[in-house]
C-alpha cells in the first residue's frame, strides 16, 4: 500500500512541476510600427463631402503592434492590433502568407484586431467609400500594401525579442458606449466588460497590455479631418504614460451598434479614452488571474448567404443620381455579366485557448454586440475575450432580430461597403454554429 502512495505522491509532484514549468515556460516578444501615412491620406468611415478631400494632418501617430506567444511545446500565436477602420481580406491573406514563410506560423494562429477609428486612412477595399482616379488610385493601394508589410515587419521585430513572461487577465468596466439603434427604446443590449490581459518579465515587471472594449471609435465625427486613434488612440496614450516603457495595445470588441456617449468632439475622445485607461488600470492594481498552458488555435470559414441577385434592381440603381447606389449596382451588375457567385461570403471565425485560463474568440466584420453577449453566456464558465472587427472588415454582422428590424446596419450600410445585401435570415444561425464549432476545434465546450 505504501509503495502505490509513494507512486502517487510522485505522480502529484511530477504534474504540479510540469504545470509550473508550462507557466514558467511561456515566452513572448512586443513589436511595434508607425502606420500613419506620409503622403496624403484621405479618411475612412464616413460618407461625408469633406472626405472628398485629404487629411488635414493629424494630432497623434497610429500603430500596429503585435505580441508574439510561445508556449513550452514552441507553438506559437501572432496577435496584431491596427489602429484603421478594418482590414481588407486581401491584407489579411497576404499578412498570414508572409508570417507562414517568414516564420513558419500558420494563418490559424495569426489574430489581426482592427480599433475601426473613423478617423484613420482610407484601407481600400473596406469600407472603401469613394472611387479614386489613377494617381490618387495609387497612392490609396500603396499605402495598403505598404500597411500589409509594416504588420509583418512589427510581427519579425517581436519575433526578435522572444523571453520568458508571466501572463494575467482580469475583467474590468466602462460605461460610455451605448447602443445606438432606436434610442428611444431604453433597454437595448450593450457590453461593457473591459477584458485586459498583461504581460511582465520574470521579475513581474509590466511590458504590454491587451485591453479591449465594444464601442465604435466615433467621437469624432465626419466633419473631422485630421488623423486620430479616437477614444482608443487616446487610450493606449494614456496607459504608455502611466506606465513609461509599456506597450499598450487596444482590441475592438462586438461594436455594430454600439457608440460612445457623449461623443463630436476632440476632448469627449480624451475623455473617454481616459475613462478606458482607468478602466484597465483598476484590474491591473487588483488581483489578476494568471495565464498560462499549451497553445491551441483554429480557424474556420462559414459560408454566409445573400439572397439572389435582384438584377432588375441593380438596373434601376445604375440610372441612380447617388454615387454610392451607383457605384455598387455597377459592380454588381459586372458579376452578373462575368457570371461570377456573389450570393455567399467567407465569413472567418478565429480561437485561441492557453491551456484552460484564457480563451479569445475572434470574429470578422463589423459584428453587433448580441453575439458577444451570446457566446460569454454560452460559456460562462470559460476564462473568455471575445472580438469583432478581426481579420477583415467586410460589411455590418447582424442578427435575425435586427434583420427584422432594418435600418443601417443590416440594410443601408451594404450599399458603402458595396456588398449585395442584406443578408439572408440565416446568418445568425449560421455564425453561431460556427463559433460552436470553432470553439470546439480548441477543446471548449458550451454550458
């Protein structure tokens, strides 16, 4: 009997080592570039007459930065935050094809996390509200392709300074978005979880924040010309100031139809981005849970559906005296001439799960904050980060309530991204299989 106790007391030992040893084991790098434009940048995110014309300059630098994760078995995740409105699939594809042949990390383990301020440069294709003429045309796909390199190059320079780390999350709390879609109604979903995960050195001294929040960066508004991060840029400025030598990186959360309150002004977006930095700043000075475990990471493609194609619809369009009914039915009615499928999207969904303390759901477009409400419900026993705006911006993620219910996001809003829509009732059905299904694919399981 005594020989079976000592055995199992061994066992005990050698699993206590071996979790300690994966904590201690964990390695990360921080990476940074400066991705402001330095030739004339025309603004993303409004349809207002003053986009017509160039950036007036700008008041802060926008950033990509990137945290590379290593865990004991040299698996490694790629975390990337962009301060533009949204990333194209094309900037995504080329992103995850460059780090695979640079570095040898697949695209599954690659997160690309847009803020979606309203006030960066035009990323074309998406959201892409204007049509540009051949010099101004190059000048718009430079910078694109440029940003697609600066990303990479932030991934390579964490890269370069791998070292053990200590890893925490926490939960805090801000207040100031609300949801936008009929005001009048009072009780409307929101999010206001605050989720921040650290990163220190083996002496516990503090190297990076991820903080995230769901809230659209629009407190400036479309009459605002100069370059500016918003409430997040602002944010990020304020935790690097209180903390001199950090990296503070910012993550948009499920912000379809969410917005800062009050918002018009340059000072109401220091506000609220102090108001955030406090937010994260109260977790970091309370307990922390740590972070630690093997790496698992899986990316899935569901195929969302429009319904057909209305070409009696895009004809009327075309004879239209609005640009932007104009411009979509002439590329609409190009895909029907060429005969090419434009009645489903690949819509991607993203994990990534370190061991059984943290889990992130990542999920593409412009998505409505109901589905981050519905997977923290769903595993509400899981240690879970949930994102939109990951990947690419495509277009708005609705619901089937909020597809019953029209307006912008599930209607008006796909004439500017120049998609066919809306889309078909199933989407949310189809989403939430999908989450399910890629969550599973990392060992979660639902409630």
């Amino acid at each position: 009997m005594k020989k079976y106790t000592s055995l199992f007391f061994l066992l005990f030992v050698l699993s206590v080592m071996h979790i300690q040893a994966s904590a201690q084991s964990l390695k990360a790098g921080i990476g940074r570039k400066v991705i402001t434009p330095t030739d004339p940048a025309w603004l993303n995110g409004y349809a207002s007459p003053k986009r017509f014309s160039p950036a007036e300059g700008k008041d802060h630098d926008l950033w990509a930065k990137a945290i590379v994760l290593e865990d004991a078995g040299k698996k490694r995740v790629v975390i990337v935050t962009t301060d533009v409105l949204g990333l194209s699939h094309e900037i995504s594809e080329d992103v995850g094809r460059k780090v695979m042949e640079k570095y040898g990390i697949p695209r599954s383990q690659v997160l690309l996390n847009s803020s979606h301020t309203h006030s960066g440069p035009m990323v074309w294709p998406s959201a892409g509200m204007f049509d540009y003429d051949t010099k101004n045309m190059i000048v718009v796909a430079e910078y694109a392709q440029k940003l697609t390199n600066d990303i990479v190059e932030a991934v390579g320079s964490a890269i370069a300074v791998m070292h053990p780390v200590k890893l925490a999350s926490g939960n805090g709390n801000a207040t100031f978005g609300i949801n936008r879609r009929s005001p009048e109604i009072k009780i409307r979903p929101v999010d206001h979880d605050v989720p921040v995960l650290t990163i220190s050195d083996l002496q516990g001294k503090l190297e990076a924040v991820l903080f995230g929040y769901a809230c659209h960066n629009t407190t400036l508004g479309g009459d605002y010309m100069k370059i500016n991060g918003d409430y997040a840029g602002y944010a990020q400025l304020e935790m690097e100031a209180s903390y001199p030598g950090i990296t503070a990186l910012f993550f948009q959360g499920c912000a379809g139809d969410i917005n800062p309150e009050p918002r018009g002004t340059v000072e109401l977006a220091e506000q609220h981005g102090k108001t955030l930095s406090a937010a994260v700043q109260k977790v970091i000075n309370n307990s922390m849970t740590p972070v630690d475990g093997l790496i698992r990471a899986n990316l899935i493609e569901v195929p969302l559906e429009f319904p057909p194609l209305d070409v009696q619809q895009y004809q009327r369009e075309i004879l239209s005296e609005d640009q932007y009914l104009q411009r979509r039915a002439k590329l609409m009615l190009s895909a029907y001439n060429k005969r090419w499928d434009v009645t489903t999207y690949k819509y991607p969904i993203q994990a990534i799960r370190f061991g059984k303390s943290l889990s992130i759901l990542a999920m593409a477009g412009e998505t409505v904050v109901d589905y981050s409400l519905w997977a923290k419900k769903q595993y509400s026993k899981e240690n879970l980060f949930v994102a939109g705006y990951s990947n690419e911006v495509m277009c708005y993620i609705p619901t089937k309530r909020i597809i019953g219910e029209g307006g912008y996001e599930p209607n008006s809003s796909m004439i500017y991204y120049v998609m066919p829509g809306p889309f078909s009732e199933n989407v949310e059905e189809k989403i939430l299989k999908g989450i399910q299904a890629v969550m599973k694919n990392v060992g979660i399981k639902p409630e």
